[in-house]
C-alpha cells in the first residue's frame, strides 16, 4: 500500500536503445502509451510478461533490471512486482508450462486424481521440470473457467474438462 | 432461464457462436444504441444515475453495493481527470461468468464502460483482466478496436465533444487484484495490496485522482437497464434485487453452466436447470456465492431463493453469483482444506492477522485430513478464524474465516470423527 500519488521515477544512466530488444520495447511501448506520461510504471506487469515469453518463460534479474531502466523504475520496484504475481517464474522452466487449477470446482471435480497421474505416469510432480525439459508442472490458484472443470493452462490456452487421457494426450503433442 | 428477449448480460448469446461477439452482431440486439443517443442528446448524467438508483442494479462482484449509488458518491464536476476501471480480475473459486461476457458479449461491456463515465465524468476508462484470461483480452482487444473505428471511442465522440478512451490492463496472477483498491495499486505497476480506506477511490482513486470501480457483470448490465428502463429492470428481480443475474453452477452437477436467471428464483429451480446434483446422489451442502461465503446445508438451500436478501437470510451471502454445489459423500473436511490453502496461498502479506492467521489454518486443516489433529484443533481453528476476521484492511482475511466458521457449525461431527479415528467419517470427493 502506497500514500504516494506520484510514481517513486528514477531515471537510470544508461542509453535506452540498447536495453532489451527494439521489438520488445516497440511492444512495451504500445503498453506504456495507454497511461499517463508520468506513470510509465503501469506498463510494469506487460513488460515483465512480454519479457518473460522472450525469455523462454521465465525472468532473470539482469532482463528485470532492463525494465526498471526502461521505465525509469527503482530496480526494487520491479523485483517487487515480479516476486508478488503468480505468473512470472524466477527460475529455469520447461519449454511449456502446464498449469492445473486446484480450486474447488476443479477439485470436485477431479484436479487431484490428474496431478496424480501425471506424477505416476510423467514423473513430474507440481512445481518439477520433465527430465526432458519438455514442460513445467504447476498447481494453480482458480483459474476462473470453474464450468469446465478441471481446468488447466498449457502456455496461453485453456483446455476444460480435462480427463487423465486428455493430459497424456495434451503432453504428447507438445514439442 | 430469463427468455431470450429479457436477457441483459447474454444478450447475444442465442446468435451464432461464430459472430456473436463482433459490433455488428451486438448493434443487431440494440448495441450502441443508448451511448449514440447519449452522444446525440447528453443528457444530464444525474438523470442516468436515478435510471441506474431505480433499477436496484447491486455489484455484481460480491459485494452487493449498489451501483447508482457508488455512481452519485463521484465529484463528477470537479475539474481534473477522472477514471473509470472495470474489475475483470475475475478469480474467486466458482465464478467463471465475466470470462464469458468478455468471450461472446465484449461490446456491452465497452459501451456500459462508456455510459459509465460519462455517468460520473470520466474520459478514461481501464479494464483490468486477469493475465490467464487470453482469449477474453483478444476478444475484448478485438472489440476495443472495432469500436474505435466505427467511432464510438476516441476524442470528439461523432462531434459531440464528449472524449472516452479506453484500454486493457493486463494483470499477472493474483487473486487479491480483485479487491478495488488492491487492483489500483496493480493499474499503477505495484503488488497488489489493498489500500486503507478512507480515502475511498471516489476521493482519491487510480493516480490519486477521483474513480469508480465496477465489476464486469454490473458495467454489462448498464445499456440494457438505460434501454428498457431502470423499472423494467427492477421488476425482472425483486425489491432491493433488480435484474436477472448470472450464475455460475459448478461442482458435482450434470451440467456445470454459466445461466442468467432473474433474482429471486427459487435454487431447486437453478439446481435443475444445471442438471441436478450428478451421479444422482443426494444435495450435500451449497457454497452459494463464491468461496469465500459460508456453506449452507442442501436442506436449507431447497428452500431458499436466489437473491441477495433470501441467502443472507439463509445465513450466507450471494457474493458473486458461484453456487458450487457438493454432493453426498463429499468429505467437507477435505474441502475446507482446500479452501484454507487458497486464502493462505492468496493472502498478500500486508496485515499480520491474515498473512499468518490463513497460515494457521491452513496447517492445521491439513493436519486434521492427515489423521494427525488434536482434540483442541476445533477450537484453535475457531480461535484462529475470530481473530482475523475483522481486523484487517480488506475483506479477504474475512472471506478466509468465514468458511471456517460455517463448516465448524454445520459439519463439525467430520471434523471430531477425522481427528478421533484418523479417518474421514465419508469418503473423499
């Protein structure tokens, strides 16, 4: 929580065209532009998220650094933001990212038996890397498509009412 | 079911799943209509409120509030900027609905962000989604660009004079973002914790300027309440509860469904329209409005209404619209654990009743389903759940110990039989 109703800027010494890449910060740019001037830092949470799919999926702290420079943002501020969401990772991942809601409604109606499975038949328990590096098995917290359940996320879609066959059969096709 | 011509929020829904969510599938169900009219005749902004006060429009995303009236609490002739932001970081357990709004019915959306500010004079709006929800923002960033090229967003609105931009922000994982303030401080590039209150956002909101925040479903609902008129809207409902609802029904029935019903109807009725509890079994218990609202055995449920009024009389609340149903056989223990770990997860650290209370019951929910409890557990938890419900600055530290209150007082026997015999007295859901 914040009293402040100006942003904490702080204008890094360092050339801006040579942080990131010039595609990144055109599409950091498109964010930045839908807020005020002087609150650039509410383009924080795209940029980590733009970054991190550059990455491979997760961040480290030199490209955090980079958006801090970026947008004129205390290096603290970003690792604050980046450490708090749920969706930036800090270490290594697979090259996909398979997310199974635990919630109620996808507990209910079966998360738990799929986590199992993927654990006895994949050998990948929740917050574990494939020996292979194929993908990173994650629990998460309601996904919000409770109608479907259970739900999980495979990088950026949704799969609904997903059954053991269906995993195996989700985790066979990816690359 | 509402009938296909008094539905409010899927109001496209019965066209073809293919276009249902474009401009001009939402202008053939009477789209834009209203905003046009606004541009053409600006009509005095209080007389959209008292259409807004009439209807008994209340928010949609938990709390009830209503909406005419958030409105009329903005300093809407005070010079300087004002926002309007809409609170799409949908994410309570069992609510799914807004996801759909965004997916098959994006435009009333903007066009309720629309009549809102001008409502309560703001030229900027933010809608802020939640990271997960890809296909949603592509569908609402589809829209957003439909309807600044057919000018119906931008500056000099079809040369009104009137200005409304409006743009998404994309959050990134956490539940507490669905709190108003905690979502501002998201807007403005921070962790989401929850600001203390006063100032309310109305005085100093998003940038410290003055905003309202609005769920999905209520800005949803806006057009078609200034269309057919805020009695109409009323009457769909009942006193104090205007309007068909969306509900989400999820857990163990035949068909888990997202339906819009007028308030009011009765829950077997609801209950039937998702199919009835699955696998024939016996209605256990209802969690009627989202998880973070006390449980209410299947009896009393039988006989209780779908409104805000008649649940709070049932002893719970209508939150959200989530009515996660739990069937026979359902070991509750197992669910309150689940719910703990949730609120424990989501907790954002900030107050110390709630960053270490959701801890606490967490650990020892966990260990009573072990079969490790101890016979004061019951106690601890009651104690544990006491001392974090009102004191903390937002309401997720209640919404953490409500739960646990009204399974202790409704299901405590699995409790005592799990930590006597190690056991669960029912078998696992």
């Amino acid at each position: 929580m914040s009293f402040r109703t100006a942003p904490l800027a702080v204008v890094h010494d360092v050339d801006k065209s040579t942080l990131l890449t010039p595609e990144l910060r055109a599409e950091i740019d498109r964010h930045v532009g839908k807020y005020p001037p002087e609150w650039k830092q509410s383009a924080v949470m795209p940029a980590l998220t733009l970054v991190q799919e550059h990455n491979g999926g997760w961040l480290t702290q030199d490209l955090m650094d980079q958006v801090a420079a970026y947008l004129d943002m205390p290096e603290v501020a970003v690792y604050e933001v980046a450490t708090f969401y749920a969706m930036y990772d800090l270490e290594p991942v697979g090259r996909h990212k398979i997310c199974v809601c635990n919630s109620i409604s996808c507990m209910l109606g079966g998360a738990e038996a799929l986590l199992e499975h993927v654990e006895a038949r994949h050998g990948v328990a929740p917050g574990e890397t494939s020996k292979d590096g194929k993908f990173t098995l994650k629990e998460f917290e309601c996904l919000g498509a409770c109608r479907h359940a259970p739900v999980v996320m495979v990088d950026q879609e949704y799969h609904e009412c997903v059954t053991r066959d269906g995993i195996d059969k989700i985790i066979s096709k990816l690359d | 079911m509402v009938d296909h011509q008094d539905t409010v929020c899927f109001r496209t829904m019965r066209l073809r799943p293919k276009i249902r969510h474009t401009l001009k599938a939402y202008r053939s169900v009477g789209g834009y209509v209203q905003w046009e009219r606004i541009l053409r005749e600006k009509p005095s902004p209080e007389t959209l409120i008292e259409e807004i006060k009439l209807s008994a429009l209340r928010g949609r995303g938990g709390a009830g509030f209503p909406t005419g009236l958030k409105w009329s609490f903005m300093p809407r002739n005070k010079p300087g900027q004002k926002y309007i932001v809409c609170n799409s970081d949908e994410g309570e357990p069992g609510t799914c609905k807004d996801r759909d709004i965004m997916r098959y019915n994006p435009h009333q959306l903007i066009e309720g962000m629309a009549i809102a500010g001008y409502c309560i004079g703001a030229t900027v709006g933010y809608n802020y989604i939640r990271g997960e929800f890809y296909e949603p923002i592509d569908r609402f960033e589809e829209a957003l660009l439909e309807a600044y090229q057919a000018g119906l967003l931008g500056k000099d609105l079809q040369g009104s004079g009137i200005d409304f931009d409006l743009y998404t922000h994309l959050g990134a994982g956490a539940y507490i973002c669905g709190e108003e303030t905690a979502l501002l401080e998201s807007l403005e590039g921070k962790k989401g914790q929850p600001r203390f209150k006063p100032p309310f956002p109305a005085q100093a909101g998003l940038y410290g300027k003055p905003t309202t925040i609005n769920n999905t479903e209520s800005l949803a609902s806006v057009p078609v309440i200034l269309e057919k008129g805020g009695q109409w809207f009323l009457e769909q409902g009942r006193p104090n509860n205007g309007g068909p609802k969306l509900f989400s029904v999820t857990g163990h029935v035949n068909k888990p469904c997202n339906v819009e019903v007028p308030l009011g109807t009765p829950f077997r009725d609801l209950l039937a329209l998702a199919g009835g509890v699955s696998g024939g079994r016996r209605l256990k218990a209802v969690i009627p409005g989202g998880s973070s609202v006390p449980v209410v055995p299947g009896e009393v449920m039988m006989e209780t209404d779908m409104d805000y009024d008649s649940i709070a009389k049932a002893g719970s609340m209508l939150g959200s619209g989530a009515v996660i149903i739990m069937a026979e056989g359902t070991c509750m223990v197992k669910v309150l654990a689940n719910l703990a770990h949730f609120y424990a997860h989501e907790s954002c650290g900030q107050c110390t009743p709630c960053r270490e209370g959701t801890g606490w019951l967490e650990r020892v929910l966990e260990r009573i389903l072990h079969g490790q409890g101890r016979p004061s557990d019951l106690d601890l938890l009651d104690n544990v759940a006491g001392r974090i419900g009102g004191r903390t600055i937002c309401a997720l530290g209640d919404a953490a110990a409500m739960p646990v209150q009204s399974f202790l007082k409704h299901y405590r026997h699995e409790f005592e039989h799990l930590i006597e015999h190690g056991t669960p007295l029912v078998e696992a859901a």
